[in-house]
C-alpha cells in the first residue's frame, strides 16, 4: 500500500486541527487550496516528511512524560479522531487528554470525559521570539488556532500546550476556551466547506504553488488575452523583481495572480504580442524511492519513472 493510501484510510473526509489555520489563510506550512486539495481531489501533498517533522512525532512521548513530571497531572492517548457532536466536518487528532490521577478514564463511550487536553510541539531555538512568557497563551498562531479547534470539539476547557524550544528549555502554555473565538473558526470553517469543499469549487490561489497544484500542464497551444486589470499587475510583478524583490509575499501574490489568470494556457499575450509563458520543462526520468526502498539496489532500474515536467513562468519582452 502506497504511503498516500495509507493516510487517505486514518484521516477523516473533513477539517482538522492543522487545517484550520490554512483554511484562514494563517498557515505557515499549508494553504486553503492544498486542504481543498486533498478534501476534493483526495490528494495528500507532503507525503514525504522532513526530518523535523519525523523528529516531532517521535519526540511526543517525550514531551508528554516531561509535561506530567513538570504538572503531575496525568495523559491519556486517543488514537482515533474526535468529532465535533454538532458539526460532523470538524475532526482533531488529540495528542493527550488530561486528567488528575486517580480520576480514572478520560474517554468513554465516545464521549470525553475531562476538561482538560494537551498538544505536543518541538521548535527550533531560533522560533523563540515566537513564544511569550510561560504559562500564557501566546504561542504561534497556528498552534493557538488548531488548540482552539480541539477545544470546541471535545467541549473541554483548557488546553495546555507542551513545547520543548531547542532541545534545552521545556515550557508549558495555557490556552482556555473562548466560545467567540470558536465561532469565527466555524464561521469560515463552514464557509469554506459550503462554498468550496461541497461544489467542488477551488478557493483562490495565492501562491504560486497554488496555481500550480490547480493547473498542473498547459493545453497545447494555448493563450490568453491579457485584461487591461492584469497589465498593470504584470507591471507591478516586473518593478518588484527590476528591484530584486523576487522572494518577497507581494511578489508572490502577484505572481500567483498572473498565473491563476492564466490557468491551462501556456502564452500570455496583448496585442499580438507573448509577455510570458507558463510551460512545462521536458519530462525527466527520475527512480521512484518508494519503489526502491523495497527493491535491491542492482535492479533500480526497473522502478525508474517517466515524470512530467514542472510548469515553468518567463516574461517576454515589455508589457
């Protein structure tokens, strides 16, 4: 079974916790097109994990077990996923439920049975400016945001999350329901099932990836007409890499502006004139690792893949 099979089998057909901050646009990892992605198209993106993200997963025990020795409260693990009762597209993969000890269990019956979660992160010392004081709320955005999620799922209370910052400084935060703030979060939530997950209909791209994952080749052949609008947004993207501005967030905003503009077409012209081109490099042959990992190495050859080529953006001569 391929590694995205698996995933499509443990995670539920609906929003979860680290998807809440994309769907609002506040993700640093993800977009609202790449969770609409995977909810319509079934597409997983990032099946192949980094180190850090490997590392955090296996470093969870360890943060909990710190997290009871720094509290003496007690966790529990949930492996399945936890639904909201209400709004069945809302679902969190809880890392513990807490209780005090002797208080017995704290799930039973499908119904949680303490007021209290936790969630486990690992962060990068140079993230620190990221965190305030202890035992406050102010922790990264999307962290605040997916603990608000579980809270409004499990109807608990408080959701302590446990952070190890650098290997050496183990920190422990509160974050204490606010039904307003959870009522913004579905809001969009249920706006963005309706209007997008629903239909079938893709949200806005808004970054160059986006548009790419949207429109993957160009139709042979084909161009489009630039609008007078997206004359002077090609005007703009071009001052800003004139300035060397190129990995700025305008500058992908416009770029990921003109592409979805373009969509399948490969050429954008005005006046019988091509001011860009959208088009994929030649197909590579790559090995396939998945494949390989279960095969001798003397027959790789035989897992090799033809792979399409990336989609690539030029300008052409002045707008």
């Amino acid at each position: 079974m391929t590694a995205e099979a698996s995933l499509k089998m443990i995670r539920p057909h609906g929003i979860g916790g680290t998807d809440i901050a994309a769907v609002l646009g506040l993700s640093p990892y993800r977009t609202a097109l790449e969770v609409w992605s995977r909810l319509v198209r079934g597409v997983e993106h990032n099946l192949d994990e980094g180190l850090h993200l490997r590392f955090g997963r296996h470093a969870e025990s360890f943060v909990a077990g710190e997290y009871e020795r720094a509290t003496g409260l007690r966790t529990h693990t949930h492996d399945g996923p936890l639904f909201h009762p209400e709004h069945r597209f809302m679902f969190g993969h809880v890392d513990r439920l807490v209780t005090k000890p002797g208080a017995g269990t704290a799930f039973e019956g499908g119904r949680v049975l303490t007021d209290r979660l936790l969630e486990c992160k690992t962060a990068s010392a140079y993230s620190r400016h990221e965190w305030g004081d202890e035992g406050t709320d102010r922790v990264p955005r999307a962290y605040l945001l997916q603990c608000a999620w579980y809270l409004s799922i499990t109807g608990c209370q408080i959701a302590d999350l446990a952070v190890l910052l650098g290997n050496n400084d183990f920190r422990v935060y509160r974050i204490e329901r606010d039904t307003e703030l959870e009522g913004l979060l579905l809001s969009h939530a249920r706006r963005f099932w309706l209007d997008h997950v629903l239909p079938m209909v893709p949200p806005r791209p808004v970054t160059a990836g986006d548009a790419s994952l949207l429109f993957p080749r160009e139709v042979d052949g084909a161009s489009v007409e630039a609008s007078p609008e997206l004359l002077q947004t090609l005007e703009r993207y071009r001052d800003l890499m004139a300035q060397g501005s190129a990995l700025g967030s305008e500058c992908e905003r416009l770029r990921a502006e003109i592409l979805a503009y373009m969509g399948e077409a490969g050429a954008l012209t005005f006046g019988g004139q091509t001011l860009a081109t959208w088009r994929s490099a030649r197909p590579a042959t790559r090995i396939d690792s998945h494949a390989l990992r279960a095969a001798l190495p003397d027959v790789a050859a035989r897992f090799s893949k033809e792979c399409a080529g990336s989609r690539r953006f030029l300008l052409r001569g002045a707008a």
